[in-house]
C-alpha cells in the first residue's frame, strides 16, 4: 500500500539548520521513495511499510541526540 506522509521537524537548538539538513540527507538516502521539501516541511511518499520503519528509526535517532518536535500527517487517499 502506497502513503503519503508529510513531516515537519522543528528541533530545540540554535544551530537547527544543521539538524534539519542531516535529519533530511537521512531521508534523501531511502531511493525507492518519492521525497519533495519545500520551506515548511517534506513529503515523503511511498509504500506504506518502508515509510514507517524509515521514520520510526530517524525520530529515534534524532530524540537519542536533540529535543525537537515532529509534525506529521499520513495519508493514503493524497497518494500521487
């Protein structure tokens, strides 16, 4: 099943450019997803299961080093 998921990391840290772009060149590094940023935040679409297990891993890694908040929304009817 093909999703759509778009997330928005605003980390709790004065050099928070630098956190976003290796938070993102993580996501870049997944080839089989369809990954589109603009300003406010990134939607990442794909099949459902390698979305998740990516995300579930990037968010603990970042929490394991930074606070932040995520902002996400899923769905599976926005698919292109």
């Amino acid at each position: 099943m093909n999703i759509s998921l778009e997330i928005s990391l605003y980390p709790f840290a004065e050099n928070y450019p630098d956190d976003v772009k290796l938070f993102l060149e993580k996501i870049y590094s997944c080839q089989d997803l369809k990954v589109e940023t603009n300003s406010m935040s990134t939607i990442i679409t794909g099949d459902y299961h390698q979305i998740m297990a990516l995300i579930n891993d990037e968010i603990f890694r970042f929490f394991k080093n930074n606070k932040a908040v995520f902002v996400l929304k899923i769905s599976n009817g926005c698919v292109v």
